[in-house]
C-alpha cells in the first residue's frame, strides 16, 4: 500500500499512522527534529522524506529486517545501535518485538549550502554502507545524549547547539560513509572572536544561531563551530551560557529585578529552566546566591562556589 506525500520526516511522524507511539518531539529552528517513540513489532516502514533520517535502538534484542537504502537486511540490534535511512528513500522496516526508539531528522533544504562548503560542494553519503542495519559511532552517540540531556534540562533545544551538534553528527556520518567533511587548522581571528563574543553578549535574550555569529566572523557556520572551540577552548553554546550565568548573577546582585524577569533577560523561558541552569553552574539557587552576595558573612561560600565551577570546566 502506497503512503501519501509528507514534506518531512516531522510531518509523517506527527500525521502518519506511527504518530500515536510518539512520547517526545522536539524541534530547534527546523535545523534538527528530534523524537523519542515506543513503537510495537510489525512493520515501522517510513516514507520517502528530503531529509536525512538517523535511527537509535535504544535498547536493542530485536530482529530487523528492511531496506533502508543500502541493500535488503535482516540482522539484530544493538543496544544504542544506529540505522540510516537514505535521502528521500521510501524505506521498509519490520521488527519482530517491541522497542523504544530515537530519531533525528535533517531536513536537507535547512543543511545543503553548509553540507557544500564543509565538502567543497561534494556532499556525499555512502548508503550501501550506512544503510545495511545497524552500525555504531561513540561520537554520534555521545551527541545525541547531550542534546537530549540538555532538552531535559532547558526545557527546548537553542538553535546554537542544534546547529553546532547537526555539524557534528553530519561531519561523522560522512567520514564513516567516505567523504570526509574538510578539516579547519586555526581558530578565529581576534577580531572575529571579538566581535561573535560581543554579538552573545547584545543578544543574551535570543535564540541566536551557528548562522548568525557565522556571519559575523564572516566564515561557515560548520567552521565557525570548529574554530571557535578551538580559540576559546569551549563550544559556542557552552559560552554562551557562560556568558547567561554571568550576567544574572550581575543582575542579582545589583538589581532588585524578579527572578522570572532576569530569567528572561538572559535567554531562558521561565524562572524554573534559569533555575536548573544556574544551580549546576553555581551549586546554588538564584535566590540563595542574591542573598549570599547581599550578605557579607556568606561571600565566601559563593566565591568556593564559583571556584568549584571553574575547576569543573
């Protein structure tokens, strides 16, 4: 039975007939979508999408067979195992139990002109490789558990780090499918680390993008991510919430605004996200810090406190 047309992999996963088994959808400024299902046996085929499809057994133990792209398989799962769904490949999948899955989406019109730049415009995935079941990589592994883990705590994906991990995890399916995305000696020049460092400060409060601080340091945003770790010794968004942390604790200790309104004034949506954040940078809660630095017998614990955070770092 032939399925009807989706536009993405976001649109048949929340309207076709496998969308009562979705647990968790997120999506990050249409750069990634990511879902968590529990799905039972029988057939889990999905229609051909313009988007690159990564699959997580979360749990393995399960028969597979299918073709994804590659050529027909049938072989077991591992447990944290990845299955690659071709572009715009109407893929067939039957398992013979039950299992719970993640998946991540690109939508290629989102990812195209970075794929070009990073490959001198020879983008390119070997599926009879990727595609013939299961395969492993520890680094897109340990990506996937950092975006969801900071889903968790955040409450959504920022644009910054959905971008910076897609780079990620798209620069090693390449490598693993023989074309390797082109490699960055150097980091930033000082002026554009300047000025990407002085564009997070004026926009604390947004979403900001790989995209617009690419601009800035007038480089692709693939090698913007790459340089700017290698200037800095951290992550874009890592800074970024360095840069968050710092000025509430400014705000905190000079101002009488709420806690709600410094939460929104340095880019989170609500008070209890801010909090989560701030207590894992400062070990204590925005409301413990304002009274701690207001009270001069407690500064010390919160100068251990941020000593403790850059020892951590």
């Amino acid at each position: 039975m032939s399925m009807p047309a989706y536009t993405s992999f976001a649109q048949w996963y929340s309207a076709g007939h496998l969308a009562s088994y979705v647990r968790t959808t997120t999506s990050a400024g249409g750069a990634i979508h990511l879902l968590e299902a529990a799905q039972p046996a029988g057939d889990m085929s999905d229609p051909a999408v313009p988007d690159i499809v990564l699959y997580q057994d979360l749990h393995g133990g399960s028969r597979v067979i299918g073709d994804m792209g590659g050529e027909r398989f049938d072989v077991g799962s591992e447990k944290g195992g990845f299955f690659l769904s071709a572009l715009r490949f109407a893929n067939t999948v039957i398992v013979d139990a039950a299992h719970e899955l993640r998946s991540l989406s690109f939508p290629l019109a989102q990812w195209q002109s970075v794929l070009d730049e990073a490959t001198d415009g020879q983008f390119f995935i070997d599926y009879r490789d990727l595609s013939m079941g299961s395969f492993a990589s520890p680094t897109i592994r340990f990506a996937i558990r950092n975006l969801w883990a900071l889903r968790i705590e955040e409450g959504m994906l920022s644009r910054l780090l959905a971008q910076a991990a897609g780079c990620e995890i798209l620069a090693e399916l390449c490598r693993l499918g023989g074309a390797p995305f082109g490699q960055v000696k150097g980091g930033l020049a000082p002026w554009a680390e300047r000025r990407s460092v002085e564009l997070m400060r004026a926009r604390l409060s947004e979403d900001i993008s790989l995209d617009d601080l690419a601009v800035e340091a007038k480089v692709s945003p693939f090698h913007f991510a790459r340089m700017f770790k290698q200037s800095v010794g951290v992550p874009p968004r890592v800074y970024l919430t360095r840069l968050r942390v710092e000025k509430a604790c400014e705000l905190l200790e000079r101002t009488d605004l709420p806690i709600t309104q410094i939460a929104l004034t340095v880019g989170y949506s609500s008070s209890q996200v801010f909090a989560r954040v701030f207590i894992k940078h400062r070990r204590m809660s925005p409301s413990d810090y304002r009274r701690a630095v207001r009270d001069p017998v407690r500064q010390i614990s919160v100068s251990a406190s941020a000593a403790l955070e850059t020892a951590g770092e």
